[in-house]
C-alpha cells in the first residue's frame, strides 16, 4: 500500500489532518490501533477555541457543531463564595464553543468515509522506518499479518504513548515534564449543568470544575490525591464533595443524577522538542501534554494540524519544503505559551500537598485580583479563548 502521508493514529488530530489534505488532494492512510467503536468511547475534552472552530469549519466538518454546539461568552471562576466572571466576548470578541470531542471525532469520521479515505483500524507492532530519508516507510500488522506502506511523510497522531516519539533517537530529542501530585475524579451524567457557563471552582475543600456536553448532559470534576482509585468513589461521595467546593448558590440549585461514567486522571505537563525528524512530524500528544485546566489539549493538537498541513500540501504538490521545515520550531512558539497557560490556571486553582497557609493566601490575592482588574481578567481570556495562529 501507498500514500503520499501516512497518518499514525485516527483520534481528532489524525482525522482532521487527514481530512484537510484529501480535500487538497494529498493521499493518507490513517493507521490506528483501537476499533471505531473504542476511540468514539473515549471521554475527552469539551470547549474548542476559536481558531479550532474555524479549522473544522475550512475542513468541511462544522456543520452539526454549529447547530448543535454552546457557544460561550465567559466563564466564571470562584473562591469559595467569591464568583468571578471572565467574559470573553466583551474582553477579547471571541467566544469559544462547549462541543465535545467525541462529536467532533464522529463527525471527522462521517467525513472521512463521504470521501473515501482509507482508515485502517486494529492495527498492532508499527514500526517506522527510514524516517530520517527520502523514503520512510511503514511496517505493521493486522489480523495476524505483517503488511507495508510507503509514503513520502509520515504523521505520528499517536499520542503519548505511540511509536511516533519514540522513533526519534534519544540524542535527538529533548523531554520537558512537571508530573502534578493528583488527578481529576470526573463524572458524567444525564442531568442539567449547574450553570450556564462553566465554573472553575478554588475552595478550600479543593479544586473542582462544573462543565457540560449539552444542555442535558454534565461534566463535573473534583481534585483527588494519585492514591485514589474510582470504586472509592460512590456517586454519593463525589456529589457531596463536588457540592462542597462550589458557591452556595450554584451547589444548592444544582441537580444530581447517576453517573454514567466516571474515570480518574492524572495531570501532567510534557513537551518533546522537536517535532519534526527527518520526513515524521508529531502532532498533538505524540508531542506534548497540558493538564486540562486551562482547556488546551484538543485545541493545541487543531494548532499543531494548522502549522502542519498546508507545509505538507506545499511539499507534496510543489516540492516546496519552506512550511515543513518551519514547522517545528513554529508549533512550539504556540506549545509553550498553552504550557504557560496550563501551568498557570493550575497552581491558581489546585491545593498542593505539603503547601503552607501562605499558599491559599496567594490563590486568595490572585482570584481577588481578577475580580478588580480588568486588565488581569483580559490577558486570562486572551489565553483562553485561545492566542492567534
């Protein structure tokens, strides 16, 4: 089998970049491990930026997001009684949109199948070969079969854990990481969200975080030690303690219901430099991983796609190199400010173990100082909503 780009991994990242260089006419093959079925499953984020809802909207896949979507104008962040309110639309003139990843997945997959590109699922031992040559190739199995494909460029969409990083020889890669002392309990349920915009909640029972999918199902979020594990966790517990980080007057209005699903997460920030060796390129979290605090994770992938496929189109259709070859270096300008981001949203709003009373304090200022300054509240949204390309 042939392609002009060989895309590892068929999450979002994958998908969109694939569906961005069929409609100009560059070939792919989308090699995943897990089943249809499985990566639809998969639990993930909710608000896209701006700019990622313009690019699914140029790939030809905003149709349903659009009539479907929320889009929000702010959100709100608490300490304890404290409820500030940043509002994007007012301070920037950009909103974002509460659409969750497993519809923009589904609906990059309708896409995908409209136009005939070939995705192979189930697919297990991908090695890459020649990366750093003028002729990579692919060697995996499927069913029990060992097969080939050969490729002018090869995409690694496989996140943290794929093939694609590790293919990069450790003298040629440079690994940044801050592993966080918790993790994030989050449950989801059948149920009206608490607010009408989401609410990240500094308290001092913890952390919390009052999110949604729709207008009838909500995703909710408590800080929990690493330690934890989910069958601790009755659905009882996690109300009672999501109840008791939110405002008086969200938690004593807020409806309850079972839970439909409920995972633990841990938090951690990661960057891999390059992203570029030879003919493979990293996207999304084959390359980095944000908590998910400040809202970047699916977002900063769409940023990686955006850099990435109009140099891949370039290189394929008109031997120009210039966008590949800048690729790396660009993307990382945009990884590190959302890694700035991440990092900041999280120790403003998270309890650290260990931490002194001069700590709380300090959240205390820094949320107080939100509230006064519209100058402080500006630069969150601008980081929120999401910097330029």
């Amino acid at each position: 089998m042939k392609a002009e780009v060989a895309i590892i991994g068929g999450g979002p990242s994958g998908l969109l970049l694939s569906q961005l260089l069929n409609k100009a006419g560059v070939a792919t093959v989308i090699l995943e491990r897990a089943s249809r079925e499985h990566v639809l499953s998969r639990i993930r984020a909710g608000v896209l930026e701006a700019g990622t809802v313009a690019m699914l909207q140029e790939a030809g896949v905003g149709d349903r997001m659009a009539a479907e979507g929320l889009p929000h104008d702010g959100c709100f962040l608490t300490d304890d009684e404290l409820m500030v309110r940043i509002n994007f639309k007012e301070l920037t003139g950009t909103s974002v949109m509460v659409y969750g990843q497993t519809e923009v997945t589904a609906d990059l997959y309708a896409a995908q199948d409209a136009m005939g590109a070939t995705i192979v699922h189930g697919v297990e031992d991908v090695v890459i070969h020649d990366a750093d040559s003028s002729e990579p190739y692919i060697e995996y199995s499927v069913g029990g079969e060992r097969k080939r494909l050969d490729c002018a460029y090869v995409a690694g969409c496989d996140g943290f854990h794929g093939v694609s990083r590790k293919t990069i020889p450790e003298d040629k890669r440079s690994e940044f990481e801050r592993v966080y002392p918790f993790g994030w309990l989050g449950v989801l349920s059948r149920t009206r969200p608490a607010h009408e915009e989401l609410i990240y909640a500094n308290s001092s029972n913890g952390f919390a975080l009052a999110s949604m999918r729709s207008e009838t199902l909500s995703r909710y979020y408590v800080q929990v030690p690493l330690s934890d594990r989910v069958d601790e966790w009755s659905d009882e517990r996690f109300w009672t303690t999501l109840k008791s980080c939110l405002p008086s007057e969200v938690a004593d209005h807020m409806e309850t219901g079972p839970s439909i699903e409920k995972s633990i997460a841990p938090l951690r920030s990661f960057v891999s430099e390059p992203l570029r060796w030879g003919r493979l390129f990293l996207v999304g979290d084959a390359a980095h991983i944000v908590p998910p605090t400040g809202a970047k994770g699916l977002n900063l992938a769409v940023s990686d796609v955006h850099y990435l496929y109009q140099a891949l189109i370039d290189a394929v259709k008109k031997g120009d190199k210039t966008g590949i070859d800048s690729y790396s270096e660009r993307a990382l300008l945009r990884i590190w400010k959302a890694m700035r981001f991440s990092w900041q949203m999280t120790t403003m709003l998270h309890q650290f173990d260990g931490e002194d009373s001069f700590a709380a304090q300090m959240r205390k200022a820094t949320l107080y100082h939100l509230s006064q300054s519209e100058t402080a509240r500006r630069d969150l949204a601008e980081n929120y909503i999401g910097l330029p390309f």
